[in-house]
C-alpha cells in the first residue's frame, strides 16, 4: 500500500493536504522573520505572532518559539596571544 492510496483511504484529507502543506510551509517563513512581540506590542500582534508559529509546529525546543527565550549561541572561544 503506497502513500496515495492511504491519503485516499480518509476521506477529506487528499484535496486539503497541499493547502495544509502549504500552510505550515509560508507560516515557518513568517516565523522567522517576525520580531517577538514584547510587553509594549499590540495584543492582536501577539495574538497573530502566537497563531503563526502555532501553525508553524514552532513549539517545544525551536529556536524560535515564542516560549523559548534562549538565543542557543554559543560564545566562540577567545584567541589568546602569547
């Protein structure tokens, strides 16, 4: 049994799935280049900002998610000179 014929299988699912494809994929893309919103932002920006990485399955660990406030840098080490 191949890919096809399983979407086939569920009803619905075969013509939404390249516009829920879709979704994710332009939602990843405006997740990262949005600004976090911060305590002086318009709460329907935060609102917009917390729907778009929620579509974008930016949760848990990613980088940026909005939970997650850690930046994940790492200090290059200092040269030192003799």
């Amino acid at each position: 049994m191949d890919l096809t014929n399983i979407i086939a299988a569920v009803p619905g699912v075969g013509p939404a799935l390249p516009y829920l494809a879709s979704a994710v994929s332009v939602c990843s893309a405006l997740a990262v280049v949005l600004p976090r919103p911060n305590d002086t932002s318009n709460p329907a920006y935060g609102a917009a900002y917390k729907l778009v990485n929620f579509v974008a399955l930016n949760f848990g660990n990613a980088r940026n998610a909005a939970g997650n406030a850690a930046t994940a840098v790492a200090a290059a080490p200092k040269a030192t000179t003799n």
